[in-house]
C-alpha cells in the first residue's frame, strides 16, 4: 500500500516538476523519493530526456513553421524571370486572345469553302 502511494506521489511531483510548478519542498521531496527508489531514478531520468527532446522538436516545428512561411510569401507567377511581372501578365494575356482569335477566323474560313 505504501509503495502505491509513494508511486502516486512521485507522479504528482514529477507532472509539476515536468510543467515548471514545483516550489523548494516539492522538489526536496522529488528528490528523496528518486534517491531512495532506483527505479523512479530511471523514470526521473526519462521523463527528464522526454521533456527536453519535446521542447527540441518544438523549437523544431516553431523553424520550419517561420521558414515556410517566408518561403511561402514569395511565391509568385514568374519567380524572377521578368522584371515587370505585370507587363509579362499582359503580354499572356494579350497572347491567349489573339491566338483565340485566329483559332475562330480560322475554324470560320474552313466552314465557308464547305459549303
């Protein structure tokens, strides 16, 4: 019964040291229950590993969250090729139209030398 409660209580301690909201007597006694158990040793030394290498990833995740984000904001149409992205715009543009353009002219003169 007493190996139960003293189990519970170093989870207790160890979710407040984990999360920063221990005080001095808390960790004093953190510290009597890892020193007198070996195994609650280990699973300190885990929890502790565990915390850092989570606070790693997301340091981690925060980097390439920032990197793809000012990546992602210079995306655009023609990346660097023309210097007036607003000119080569226009010029497609233009370009659609008159090919559409000729197309039509094209199927209508066709229609004609039918009939």
């Amino acid at each position: 019964m007493e190996r139960k409660d003293l189990q519970e209580e170093f989870e207790e301690l160890m979710s407040l040291f984990l999360f920063g909201g221990t005080e001095s007597e808390e960790e004093k006694r953190l510290n009597e229950i890892i020193s007198i158990h070996p195994e609650f040793k280990k699973r300190y030394d885990n929890y502790v590993k565990i915390q850092a290498g989570l606070k790693q990833h997301k340091i981690g995740l925060e980097k390439i969250l920032i990197e793809s984000s000012k990546s992602s904001s210079k995306i655009s149409l023609f990346p660097g090729k023309f210097k007036n992205q607003f000119l080569a715009i226009a010029a497609i543009i233009s370009l659609i139209v008159s090919l559409s353009v000729v197309f039509q002219l094209g199927i209508f003169k066709k229609m004609n030398n039918f009939s």
